[in-house]
C-alpha cells in the first residue's frame, strides 16, 4: 500500500467518524452552534471536527460523551481515538444499550425502556415472594 492510499484510507476513516458526530449530535437534539457553546468551542471547531478535518483533544471527547449522554469509552472509539488504559472497558447494560443505539426511534427507545423497567420490577417481585414461599416452606417442614 503506498502513503497515497494509506492517506486516502486514513482520511476516510477521519470522515466517517466526523459523520458519525454529526448524526449523534442531530439524535441528541443539538444544533452545531448549540453543540459547540457546550463544548466551550467555536462552531467552526464543530464542523472541522464533522468533516474530519480535525479530531477532539482527551477532554474534548470527554466532554462530547458527556453532553451526548454516551460511554466516553464508545465515543472515543467511534472518533478513532486513543483509548487510554485508564478507562477499563464495562460491561454494558441493557438500558445503557438501548439509550445509545442510533437505530431507535425515541417514541421506541422509550417504550423498551419502560418495558425493561417492568421486567425488572416482575423478577424482583418474584425473587421476593419466592423467597418468601421457601420460608414458609422450612417453617412447615422442619424435619427435612
């Protein structure tokens, strides 16, 4: 591969992860003006940043992740940045994942959420009465 084409790649690299920004600030209700006085940067900071022109410094995408509510872990690596070893990866958890996905619509990401919640409330119901029924079931039988 000769340094054109690994440029041209790099490049690529660069505006995709630009367009991905720009769709995750559009889903997080922000105007790039909006986005960028959050940020403490100019609007033309923001576009460089969307077009790929320019990457965000370390609290740049801290603050990126932050204001669009998303793992900084996640947002780095969408913006193909370093990811230092002081951010251990996690396990995510349901909620986190559908809060995050891009795919859904909010009316539906609200709707999981809700029907997660329920779920969770049913099990920790369950677990408790079940608890409960084993008690009883030793008070009824002690001999066993």
């Amino acid at each position: 591969m000769t340094r054109t084409d690994e440029r041209r790649e790099r490049l690529a690299r660069q505006q995709q992860a630009g367009e991905w920004l720009r769709q995750a600030r559009e889903a997080a209700g922000y105007s790039g003006t909006r986005f960028a006085a959050a940020l403490g940067v100019h609007q033309a900071q923001v576009s460089k940043y969307e077009t790929g022109i320019s990457k965000p410094d370390d609290d740049r995408a801290r603050e990126i992740a932050r204001l669009l509510g998303l793992d900084e872990i996640d947002v780095r690596r969408k913006l193909g940045l370093w990811i230092p070893e002081s951010l251990e990866p996690r396990p995510m958890t349901p909620e986190e994942a559908i809060r995050i996905d891009q795919t859904l619509r909010p009316a539906y990401r609200g709707l999981l959420l809700a029907v997660l919640s329920a779920v969770r409330s049913q099990q920790q119901d369950a677990s408790v009465s079940e608890g409960a029924t084993r008690s009883s079931d030793r008070l009824q039988k002690p001999w066993e």
